[in-house]
C-alpha cells in the first residue's frame, strides 16, 4: 500500500526525504526508506558519481579494517552482501582467499548496490542553508538551499560521515602556516611532491599512520609521528563493543551510562592495527616520537617549517595533521543558520569532573530518532525534523552512522524514526483515509439473505 500522498508548497513539489550525502551512510539510509515504501525520496552529493565518501578520496589504507563478512549495507538480506557481490565478480575462491577488504573494490560495490536498490542519486549537488517552510496543505516541510534552486522537503538526513556537525581541525599555529607547507589528512595531498622531503605527522591514529605511510611509499626522505601520549594506543575499544547488546541498546540508556561509555571510547581514540603499523615499519627512515606534542609552529625564508615541542624544536619541510574532526556546528553549511539553538551534550548532561571533556561536550544530544533538539525549545522547532546520520551520532548512540557494523541496527532505527514523524504528521489524512475506505474482499449473493 502507498500510504504516503504527494506535497507541494508554492506549487512545488515537496520530497517526503531529502538524504544529503551519498556515500553509504546516505544510499544505505535510502535503502532502508524505499523498503518501507518511503518511494518520494532524493539522494543529493556534491561529488561526481564514484567519488562519494573517503573511499577514492582521503582514505589510504589499503583496505577496509572492517571484518570481511560482517553484515552491513545489505540490512541481513544475503543477496546484498558485498561477499555476493564479490564471488560474482571473482569467484567462490577469490572471496576465501581473501583476508580484508580492498578499499576500491569497497567503492565498487557500494556504486553496484546503489544501482540494484535503485537508490535515487544526484551528483554535483551541494546542500546549503535549511529553513522552516510549509506545504499547501499546512504540514511544516523544509528548504535546502543548493546550487540547483531551493529543494523543498518533509524530511532531511543529513549523513555526510565525518563533516555532518562538525570540521576538519588542526591547531591554529599549522592552519596560520602557508598552505603549501601543511595540510589535513582529509585534504588532497599532491603526495609525489613529498619525494626527498622531510614530513612530520601530528597524531597517532589509523589515519595519521596511513597518511605517514603514503609520504614514505612516495619516496619521502624522511618520515616522522608525532604522538602527544607516553604510549602509542595499541587498544581498539571499537573491537569490544560490536555486540548486538552495545550497537542495539546504548541509546535508551540513561544519559550518565552513555557518556561513560562513549567518553571512554572516543577519549581512547582509534587505535592502529598491525598491518598499518608494517606499512610504515618496513620504512628505515620512519620515525615516532611518542610524548611529543607540537606546541607552536613558523615557516622559515628558505620554506622550512619549524616546529615547538615539549622536547627541543624539529625541522620539516611539511606537516600533515591526523588530527580528525571537532564538532562545529556553524561550520557546516546547512546548519549554521540555526546552529546557536541546537542542543549539544554540554547543555542536557553534566558528568562527574573526573570524566568531563570539553570537546566532547560539544556533540549534538539527539533524539532517539537521530533527530536535532532545541536548545531553546521553541524558538526553532522545524529542526526536530532534521535527523543526523553521520559520525557526530556517536555520543548518542555509539557507533551508527559512520560505522559498516552498525548499520543493520542503525539504518532501520533511522528509517523507523523518520517513518514515525512522517506517519504522524498525516494522521489526520490518515483518519480520513480510514474512514473512506470501502474495498470490499468478497462478493455475496442477496438471493441468499434470509427476508425480515
């Protein structure tokens, strides 16, 4: 049955879900709705088809660090696994001898599910600004500003991974540095320019060791990380909590229990596995530097970069920063005309001093339906039908959006929160809908009623 009716606002036709960002995150989500029948949906990416995610962007691993046979995108239906998709393309054997999966063949196979679930995509489209507006018929709906004319919405899902509520941030001293002579690791790195030249990495994380990796593979002089910490993170707290019990439940715990769970996790940040370690170990000119922070940094007249530490100054000739994201919400495009008035962690939980963080304070505190809450109730309560599904999720709810592990938990979570507010909001139609119908099931013949 089609239970949702078209909307228009202005005359213009009003989507029942927008999904800004097509990378899994966002096909998976529209996966989940166009099962439930949710059909007047539209998937927007500002990147060309293929390039949606870090996939063939910033990710330099070599392979995904996820289990190869873990459910994920598929939702439990087998048929949609990347190991079917796999052994179709290269046999029953390949699939048993392989050990992790390739990061390309990844790509490859989330551009194939897109197109078997007939994922409805759009490339080369940004989203900007959201604002309140409403259909003909009185429901409140939303306005996407784009490149392409506003884009008008009963719901959006934002799941643009990493950048959903937040930016990519290195300390102040690098980013006042010359952009020639530093860059993020999200960044687009002209790696071959790095032959013959000294580099230093900030971080000690996965992301940090593959981009150290990749200067090395490219024939860099010299390689060295720079780990703040006595003791490099050899833990991956990731490992522990894949169990349905965590990936399930952890929302509906009380707020002090999900902090003390998700501070701990994320306070540990993610840890190196060995293979990334050998990847650069192989390199005798590799070198970490645990205890070390960067404290200040210049460029020098003959384009040297000089930094400050803890333990005497270091000379390179570039710095790359695997210093991941922190939350900002006015930093993110289709947030920043609210983003005074959505409610973060800091504002609806005060932890123990012992376990107080700052940076993670500034997490959005969602609903149970990856929805956006007032700060301010009132003042803007349209943003209740905003639902983020990236990695600013994961205080909320642990890993979810991001996370290829979580989805068979997350994405229907997601799916069912959005159906709720769309079913809602059309209960008066609803109503009317039940009361008009009159499909019989069966055909009876009146001769055969008793008269009287």
């Amino acid at each position: 049955m089609e239970w949702l009716r078209p909307k228009t606002s202005g005359g213009r036709h009003v989507l029942d879900v927008l999904v800004i960002g097509g990378g899994q995150c966002g096909v998976v989500a529209a996966h989940g709705l166009l099962r439930e029948k949710v059909r007047n949906i539209l998937v927007i990416d500002r990147a060309e088809r293929g390039r949606e995610g870090p996939w063939q962007t910033y990710a330099r691993m070599p392979n995904l660090r996820s289990w190869k046979d873990q459910s994920g995108p598929d939702l439990g239906m087998p048929s949609l696994t990347y190991q079917a998709w796999h052994e179709a393309q290269f046999g029953v054997a390949s699939w048993e001898a392989l050990k992790l999966i390739p990061r390309e063949l990844w790509n490859d196979y989330l551009l194939w599910f897109r197109r078997v679930t007939g994922v409805p995509v759009r490339n080369g489209i940004e989203a900007g600004r959201i604002t309140p507006a409403r259909t003909d018929d009185g429901l409140p709906c939303l306005s996407v500003a784009t490149g392409d004319g506003p884009m008008l919405a009963r719901k959006v899902v934002l799941a643009t991974g990493q950048e959903d509520a937040g930016r990519w941030w290195m300390p102040d001293f690098v980013a006042a540095l010359p952009a020639e002579r530093r860059a993020h690791s999200a960044d687009e790195i002209d790696f071959a320019a790095l032959r013959g030249k000294v580099v230093a990495v900030l971080g000690a994380g996965a992301s940090a060791f593959d981009n150290a990796a990749t200067a090395l593979e490219h024939g860099a002089r010299e390689v060295h990380l720079f780990c703040r910490r006595a003791e490099p993170q050899l833990v991956q707290p990731y490992r522990w909590l894949t169990f349905s019990g965590f990936l399930q439940c952890l929302h509906e715990m009380p707020d002090e229990w999900r902090w003390r769970f998700m501070s701990h996790v994320l306070g540990l940040r993610e840890a190196f596995p060995q293979d990334t370690w050998d990847r650069t170990a192989r390199f005798p000119n590799f070198r970490m530097h645990l205890g070390r922070p960067w404290t200040g940094a210049r460029a020098d007249a003959e384009g040297k970069v000089l930094l400050e530490t803890p333990r005497g100054p270091f000379t390179a000739d570039f710095l790359i920063c695997g210093t991941g994201i922190r939350m900002e919400f006015a930093a993110v495009e289709p947030l920043a005309g609210f983003a005074g008035n959505i409610a973060r962690w800091a504002d609806r939980h005060a932890p123990a001093a012992a376990d107080a963080d700052a940076r993670l304070a500034e997490f959005p505190y969602l609903a149970p339906d990856y929805g956006l809450l007032e700060r301010q109730p009132g003042q803007t309560p349209w943003i209740r039908d905003i639902h983020l599904f990236g990695i600013a999720s994961t205080l909320s709810f642990g890993p979810a959006g991001a996370s290829i592990n979580a989805m068979v938990y997350a994405v229907p979570r997601l799916v069912r929160g959005v159906m709720r507010g769309l079913f809602e909001a059309d209960l008066p139609r609803l109503w009317q809908d039940c009361l008009a119908y009159r499909d019989p099931i069966a055909q009876i013949e009146e001769t055969r009623l008793a008269a009287g």
